[in-house]
C-alpha cells in the first residue's frame, strides 16, 4: 500500500513539474524581471534618501556630498542590472536600459563636480541644469524598461 502510494505521489509530482511550473525560460525571464525591478527599487530609494536627508540649507559641500552618493546608488543600480543576464529577446532594450542608468551617473558625477567648484551663487543653476538632464534620463530609463516588458510579453 505504502508503495503503491509513493509511486502515486512521485507520478503526481512529475506531472505537476511538467505541466504547472514554469520552464528554465520562464524562470530565468522571471529571476530577470525580479533582478531589474530591485535595482529599480534600490535607486528610487537611494535618491529618496539623499534627497530626504539634504539639509534645509544646502551648501556646496553638502550638495557634493548628497551627489555623491546618488552617483554611487546609480552606479550599484547600473551594475546590478549589468549583473542580470537578459533573455534574448530583451537584450538590445536591456543594453539601452544599462545606457540610461549610465547618464544617471555621468550627470550626477558632472553635477557633483561642479558642486565642489562653485561658490552658493551658483548652487540654484546646478541643481536646475541637473534636474533636466535627470528627467531626460529618466525618460530613456522607462522607455527601455517599457521595451523590455514588450519584449519579454511577446517573446519570438
């Protein structure tokens, strides 16, 4: 009886693997999309952070200090989504994605560096010029985030 049973139960979950789970390509897609989304999350996060502990009067120094880590939180972004491996179908999106993230950090480093050279005057200019760039990098971000959800919905 107990054989019978565990040859029942053994047949039971090798249709189950075979019909309910998912495939590799699906599991890789999967642990793809999780990958990408956590960078996402981590660099949202981040740049909330640096954005909720700037001091109510903000000084070169300490716009350089708040740049600097954004520009680190977007490079270990950039580098996790570099880190995971894309299915076929999404990669030329994935490397726009990776492109986007690295005009992230070219602008927040380009921003920070000025920080360090420039006096208070100049401080409103600065954060204006990278608040435009931000938002056009983030443009590029979630146009090749939205490709990749294309992609990976209509795989072939």
């Amino acid at each position: 009886m107990f054989r019978g049973l565990a040859v029942a139960m053994l047949a039971l979950a090798l249709l189950i693997a075979g019909c309910g789970g998912p495939s590799d390509a699906e599991a890789e897609r999967d642990a793809y999309v999780a990958a990408i989304e956590q960078a996402r999350a981590t660099l949202s996060e981040s740049i909330a952070k640096v954005g909720d502990d700037a001091p109510p009067t903000a000084t070169p120094r300490s716009d350089a200090e708040a740049l600097a880590l954004a520009e680190r939180a977007a490079a270990e972004a950039r580098e996790a989504v570099v880190a995971a491996k894309p299915p076929a179908e999404a990669a030329a999106a994935h490397r726009r994605l990776v492109g986007g993230l690295r005009g992230y950090e070219r602008a927040l480093s380009r921003a920070r560096r000025l920080s360090i050279k420039s006096d208070a005057a100049a401080a409103g200019d600065i954060r204006a010029a990278l608040d435009e760039t931000i938002a056009k990098r983030s443009l590029e971000v979630d146009r090749a985030i939205a490709a990749i959800d294309r992609a990976l919905a209509n795989p072939g």
